[in-house]
C-alpha cells in the first residue's frame, strides 16, 4: 500500500514562536532512528520575498539551510524521488499555487510541515490558511504574550510610523529596519 501523505499546520500570531517549532519538527525529523532520514531527503524552503539570506532564523537564535522559492514551479524544481519531506515557513506569503502542490503532494504521500501566521493584522484568516486547514493532519496553534499586558496574545498588530494601520494597509508587508512598519502581539483585550 501506498504510503500515506501528511499535513503539519504550525500556526499562531507574529512571535510566537513558529519558525522555532518548524526547525524543531525537522531536527526530531533528522534524529529519528526509526524514520531514517537524512538531509537529502527532506526539502526546506521560504518565500523569496524576506530574505537576503538562506536561513530560516527564529527568535530564540536556531537556524536552519532553507531555498527560497516564490512559486509552487519553483519548490516542483526542486522535488526529486529522494525527497520524503517538505518544509515551508512563512507560508502565508505564498499563492494558492502553492496550497494546491501541498495537497498534491499529500496525495504523492510526502509530508508537509508548513508554518505561518493563521491571522493577518485585521483579525482576518489568511487565504492559504483558509485553503490548507481542512487538509491539515495535525494543527499545533502557537501563542505569544501580548505586548501591552503579558498575558496569551492570539493575535498581530501592525503600526505604520507609530501609529495602528488602517485596514487597507498591506497584509503580508514585513517588518522594516527602520521601524516605520511595527508587528506586535496583542490579545484580544488589547489588540484595537
Ligand atoms: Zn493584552
């Protein structure tokens, strides 16, 4: 019988650790005796658009090789018989191309761990979270400490030049190093 396809959904608002929980997936991937695997057959990759560099960084410092690929053509590049495993931070910077190859691999039988944020600024679900979590096999919802208070913040913030951004503002813009573009974790108490 064929082996069976999995979907990992690692979710939660900006800090609250995911990309942290996706290097830890694959590092337990890498340890395990009874897997078998080594890196040749596991596949990481994030969207191009962050990033100057081939890592994926999470805040507590871990890093780990990642390619950086923009469209579901480009991760298929990639994709040979060797490849058991497939990673993808930042998922929720992708097209629905992507989402659709996630779902197609399933069916192939690989196993997909894929982390992102759940809800952008406004509170709304993102669409590749949308199209991915009926499929998911297993959902772990991450939580951060809301900025304001300290207490278990669900959701992300954004502040353009100081100041709350309006709802037409750009949902997958990043952070900028000069501070003019600010994410912050909030709960729902706080998040205004
Ligand atoms: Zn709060």
């Amino acid at each position: 019988m064929k082996k069976q396809g999995h979907i990992h959904l690692i979710v939660g608002p900006m800090f609250a650790g995911k990309s942290d929980e996706l290097i830890s997936e694959y590092n337990a991937k890498i340890s395990s005796k009874e897997l078998g695997l080594t890196q040749d057959n596991l596949l990481v990759v994030k969207p191009l658009l962050d990033s100057r560099d081939n890592q994926i960084k999470s805040r507590t410092g871990k890093e780990l090789e990642a390619a950086k690929v923009s469209t579901a053509l480009d991760i298929k590049a990639l994709l040979n018989e060797n490849i058991k495993e497939l990673f993808i931070d930042e998922f929720q910077f992708f097209k629905k191309d992507v989402a659709d190859l996630v779902k197609e691999l399933k069916k192939d039988g690989l196993s997909i761990t894929l982390a992102g944020l759940d809800h952008d600024f406004r509170k709304m679900h993102f669409s590749r979270y949308k199209d991915l979590i009926d499929d998911a096999d297993k959902l772990t919802h991450l939580l951060a400490t809301c900025h304001t208070c300290g207490q278990v913040a669900k959701y992300s913030r954004k502040e353009v030049n100081g100041k709350p951004a309006g709802k037409k503002s750009n949902t997958i813009e990043i952070e900028l190093k000069d501070g003019a573009v600010q994410y912050f974790a909030a709960c729902s108490k706080c998040y205004k």
